[in-house]
C-alpha cells in the first residue's frame, strides 16, 4: 500500500490520519459533554487540560489534513453508489474537514479570551496572545459549542453511513478506509 492515495485506494498516511483524528474528535466530545456535569476540582481540571491539549494538536493535524486531502488523489467513487450518496459523501467529508478546524480554533481563541493559555500536555505553556476580552470570549465559546453538536451529529451521520454501506449495502467502503 502507497503512502498517498490512488484513484482506486485510500493511501496509507490518509488511513493513519482519519482513524487518528476520529479517536481524537471523539475522545474530545465526550471530554467537552463530560466537562459539563463535572464539580469544581483536580479532575475537572485535568480534563479541561487534557481537552485543550488534545483540541491544540488537532490544530496542526487539522491543517495537516487539508493540506494532504488537496495535494493527494480523490479516491474514485465505488461504482455501486448512486450520485445522491456521492454527493452527501463529499458534503459530510468538507462539513467534517471544516469543522476540523472550527472547533478547536474558536476552543482556542475562547481561552485566550478568557485569559487562559494551553499547557500542552506539559510539555509546552502556550500563553495567550490576544488580549483579554470576556465578550470575545464567549462569542467563541457559543462558536465551539455549536461547532460540537454540529460535528457531533455529523460524526454520527459519519459512522451510520459506514454501518450502512458495510452491513446493508456489502459494498467496500468501510473496507477501503480499513485498507483492506
């Protein structure tokens, strides 16, 4: 298998990067729903860390991304499926890639906002570098919270669709971002 992709397969490094990133965006919703039920204290406080540390790496693979979705092959189509399914495939895919970026961007700048930096799993204090500003703050916090039902719902969309298309319809789907 190729490191990019072919017109009849997904290469390697995209394969590393959509399992990579959808255990990452789903470790991080349930991290931001949890944080809501959560007490005042260390664990809450860890999460919280752990949560921006994961959205701030998410960043950089976000852009990553892009750049490698542009720059590589588009995987041709699998002739079994029909131009309506074409075409909510690549809706939900640039939906997802957009809000790759959204969520933890405005989750970035909503802390800085607020006058927290990142400690970047404690490797790195990443300090804000805008200046503090409470309604900015929550203009972006209202962005990241939308952006998390929104990329919610299409992470769901996402894995019913790939139940679907492997259980339903048998075809190769699945298959294809398993590398198989």
């Amino acid at each position: 298998m190729d490191i990019r992709n072919t017109k009849e397969s997904y290469g390697r490094l995209t394969i590393i990067l959509h399992w990579l990133m959808a255990v990452m965006i789903i470790g991080l919703i349930c991290a931001g729903f949890l944080l809501d039920f959560m007490d005042k204290g260390a664990a809450k406080n860890l999460v919280v860390t752990l949560h921006k540390s994961t959205g701030f790496l998410l960043i950089f693979l976000g852009l990553f991304r892009w750049y490698w979705t542009l720059s590589n092959k588009s995987v041709q189509a699998l002739p079994s499926l029909t131009k309506a399914e074409i075409g909510v495939s690549h809706a939900t895919k640039w939906m997802l890639m957009l809000l790759l970026l959204v969520m933890p961007i405005s989750g970035m700048l909503m802390s800085m906002f607020h006058g927290y930096g990142i400690n970047f799993y404690g490797i790195l204090d990443v300090t804000p570098w805008v200046e503090k500003n409470k309604d900015i703050g929550q203009l972006f916090g209202k962005i990241h919270e939308l952006a998390g039902y929104l990329i919610s719902i299409m992470v769901g969309l996402h894995i019913l669709a790939a139940i679907k298309h492997h259980f339903i319809k048998k075809d190769d789907t699945l298959n294809r971002m398993l590398g198989k």
